[in-house]
C-alpha cells in the first residue's frame, strides 16, 4: 500500500508558525511516528509552497497510489486548479486541516476543493493526517 502526503503553503513552518492554532510539533517529528505506526504502509511526502508544484505532484502521482492526503493550506479556498487537478486523476484525495477551518475567519469556512474529495478531516491537529490514513485504509478494505 502506497499513500501521499502533499502539504501545501506555509505548512514547512510546522511547530515555529502560529503555534497556539498549529502546534508546536515538526512535522518531520511527526512523520516518523507516522510512518513507525503504518509499517504496512509506504508514505511518501512532498510539500510545496507553489500551487503548480502541488498541481504537477497530484499529476504525477494521481495514477498509482492508494490515496492522497492532502493540506492545500490557503489554496483550499482559492484553487480551482487544484481542484481540477484533484479530479483529473483517479487516486482519491482526502481534505486534511490541522486546525477546525469551520471555527475560524470567515474566508476560511469554504474550499474550492471539498466537491472532489472522498471527504475533508479537520480540527485534529496533527492527527488529522492520521485519521486520513485509516479512512484510506478503511475504503480500501471495503472496495
Ligand atoms: C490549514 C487551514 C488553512 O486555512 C490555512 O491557510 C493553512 C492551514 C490547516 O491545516 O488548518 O495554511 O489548512
């Protein structure tokens, strides 16, 4: 089993960016204990600041992988071309927030790319990207 983990914009900055709403853990440090707990499970990462990188990432491995986990950080509310990207290819694509988007600014509240996912985590911190992984895991047990 493959997953990808793509984080968007600013999300390099994990555990020095606005702590108090992102946490104070490196996501380098939580990838590890990540992948230590899925064994089973290859998980690729890859984390862009640039709409196009994430674009050309979700082309490239949109073919071949048992899900994608993605964090379009602020292009969730903007991207049409993410969202066409996300449904151009066959892979599905889980919405993943670290923070709950629904309890903060308004601007926050709607994605552009929700309507092409399986389904969109939100407000568990860090392990949203897990609970990501087991609903990947889940739909494949059922298909
Ligand atoms: C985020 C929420 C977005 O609104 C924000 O722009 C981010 C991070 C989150 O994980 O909570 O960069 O996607």
């Amino acid at each position: 089993m493959r997953i990808q983990i793509i984080n968007g914009p600013n999300l390099n900055l994990l555990g020095i960016r606005e702590p108090e709403i992102y946490g104070k853990r490196t996501w380098e440090d939580y990838l590890k204990v990540l992948r230590n707990r899925y064994p089973q499970i290859r998980i690729d990462y890859f984390q862009s600041n640039l709409e196009g990188e994430i674009i050309n990432k979700i082309q490239e491995v949109g073919f071949d992988r048992d899900g994608i986990v993605l964090n379009a950080g602020a292009y969730t509310h903007t991207s049409v071309a993410i969202l066409d990207a996300i449904r151009s290819v066959t892979t599905p694509t889980i919405e993943v927030h670290i923070s709950n988007v629904q309890q903060r600014e308004e601007f926050r509240r709607y994605s552009m790319i929700s309507s092409g996912c399986m389904g969109v985590i939100s407000g568990f911190g860090l392990d949203s990207y897990r609970l990501a992984v087991e609903a990947i895991l889940t739909n494949n047990r059922t298909e």
